[in-house]
C-alpha cells in the first residue's frame, strides 16, 4: 500500500480498496475512479494557481510602476487594483 500513499491517496481511501479486496472484489475501478478524480482535482489546483500567479505578476508591476519618481503611495493601490482574472 505504499504505492497508494505514494499517489496520494487518503487512509480512507485506502481502507475502501482494501476492504474490497478483503472481500473477493477485484477494486481496479474503484482505483481507476480515485485517480481520475485525485487528476481533476490537481488539474483544478494547478488553473487556480496560474490564474493567482498573473494576478500577483499584474500586482507587482503596479507596485513598480509605484515606485517611479512622483508616483503616489501605492500599498492601497496595489491591493485594490489586484482584480483576479
């Protein structure tokens, strides 16, 4: 079962394999159906990720151009300008 833990699937998760399997079940699908939806949702983690990455990029360029000479104060600025995408 390392290599469950290996792929990040829970205690839980792992308990429910080896239950089927205690009880004569082959738990491939149950599996297949675990790794699918471990993928979605790190593929929703990853969009999320980038979408705050260019967020914080369009942050701290509003933060430099802040910082040019006869520029106002930029904290609140730079805050409220950061809108998410």
């Amino acid at each position: 079962m390392r290599r469950a833990q290996a792929l990040d699937l829970g205690l839980k998760k792992i308990k429910d394999i080896l239950d089927l399997h205690r009880g004569g079940e082959q738990p491939c699908t149950l599996v297949v159906g675990l790794l699918d939806q471990h993928l979605e949702d790190i593929d929703r983690r990853i969009t999320e990720f980038q979408s705050l990455r260019t967020t914080l990029r369009r942050a701290r360029q509003t933060a430099d151009q802040a910082t040019e000479p006869g520029a106002s104060p930029a904290v609140c600025r730079i805050i409220e300008g950061a809108t998410p995408d």
